[in-house]
C-alpha cells in the first residue's frame, strides 16, 4: 500500500465542509457569501476587459495618429527638399553661368591684350621712324 500524504489544510477543509453540511442556515450563509464574491469577480473581470478593449483601442487610435504624423511630415520634407534642390540646381546653374562668362571675358581680354600689345609695337616703330626721320 502507498503511503498517503496528510496536509493540514486539507484536514481543515473537510472539517470545515463536515461543519457546512451539519448546519444548513450556515451553509445557506456560505453560499451566499460565495455568491457575492463570485458576481463582483465577474463585475471585476468585465473591468478589467473593457478596461483592456479601451487600452487597445487607445494604443490602436495612437498609432493611427502616429502614422498620419509621420506620412505628414515626410510630405512636408519630401516638398521641402524639393524646394531646397532646386534652388540648389538654379544657384549652381547661375555660377556655371558665371563662370562661363568670366571665362569668356578672360579670353576677349587676352585677345584685346594681343592686339593691344600688337598697336604698342606699331606705334613704337613708327615713332622710331619719326624719329630717326626727324634727326
């Protein structure tokens, strides 16, 4: 035979079930008792599931929110950048302009320095041959 393994609580509680069933209005009362406890865990339990139902609709609400935020904000940095870009592009376009024109400048100013400097030699000689004509 296995040996049986006695708790005091269950002791108690078959005292405490013997003691029920001897007296009626007592276990009237208990069941009573149990009763109550048992409909305000129910109530409790319908709290605390609305409560949850409310949190997931929050948490859901907020990350509605959150998505129509950011789907607003990269609407306003996409356009933003787009402005930024291209007053890039007509800034950079306007120095290449720039640069083009300095670059054609430099060559009329180096073609008027060569013919500045062919008129200089013209006019020395003749100045020469005046001079040596006058002497």
């Amino acid at each position: 035979m296995l040996p049986v393994k006695s708790n005091i609580s269950d002791f108690k509680a078959l005292f405490e079930l013997v003691s029920l069933l001897a007296d009626p209005a007592a276990t009237q009362e208990r069941l009573k008792e149990l009763q109550v406890a048992t409909d305000e865990a129910i109530a409790l339990i319908d709290l605390a599931e609305r409560a949850e139902a409310d949190m997931k609709a929050a948490r859901f609400e907020h990350k509605e929110n959150m998505a129509a935020e950011r789907r607003d904000h990269e609407k306003k940095l996409a356009a933003s950048k787009t402005t930024a870009d291209e007053a890039l592009a007509r800034r950079e376009s306007d120095l290449k302009k720039r640069e083009q024109r300095i670059a054609e400048l430099e060559r009329q100013a180096e073609a008027h320095g060569d013919a500045v400097a062919r008129l200089r030699a013209d006019l020395e000689g003749r100045l020469e041959h005046i001079r040596a004509a006058a002497a």
